[in-house]
C-alpha cells in the first residue's frame, strides 16, 4: 500500500469537502498533527481512523486507497441496499423513465 498517495488522497478529498485539517481532525476524533501526518504519508493511517476519514468527507474508501471511484452499479446497491421491496421497485421505474427520456430527447451519453 502507498501511504503517501492514500494520504494525498485523504488531502484531495478534505480540501474538496472544504474542510480544513483541524476540522477533520475533529470530525474524526484525532488531532490535527496526526491528519497531517497522515496526508503527507508519514504516517500510516489504521483501517478504523480511514473509515471514520471516509464517513467525515463523505468519500467511499475505495477511491481513498486505490483512487478509483466506485462503479455506478455499486452506487445503486448502495443506494437500494436499505429500501424496502416497494421502494425498489419505484426507484427501478423511475430509472428506466429517466434512461427513456434521456435517450429520447438525444442528451444520453
């Protein structure tokens, strides 16, 4: 694992979330020097530190270790993972509606 990429990662996604080093710190419940640390790959961040970094920035932890963001059909399990039948089933009609429209008025990719 490089830690040194991890941590500019970390530091992308902070200054991307608008936070400064002190308020992820806080947010995470560590002090400042350590995010530091952390962000310049001096020191190596523990797997319980990196998910608490992951729910404060909001970031998945896949883009923090490797750098790839997660594929969209992971953030659709996500998405439906705590829905009930029913919502499903309307999140699924609603997609194939807006897939449809998207195609039809020529702005799908």
């Amino acid at each position: 694992m490089d830690y040194k990429e991890i941590g500019a990662r970390i530091r992308e996604a902070r200054r991307a979330a608008g936070m400064t080093q002190e308020q992820l710190a806080e947010a995470v419940d560590i002090t400042p020097v350590y995010v530091s640390r952390i962000e310049n790959g001096v020191k190596r961040v523990s797997l319980s530190v990196l998910l608490r970094i992951t729910k404060a920035l909001d970031t998945h932890i896949e883009y923090l270790l490797t750098g790839n963001a997660p594929c969209a059909a992971d953030n659709l399990a996500e998405l439906m993972n705590d829905c009930s039948e029913r919502e499903r089933q309307i999140i699924i009609k609603i997609a194939a509606a807006a897939k449809d429209a998207l195609r039809e008025s020529g702005t799908a990719a």
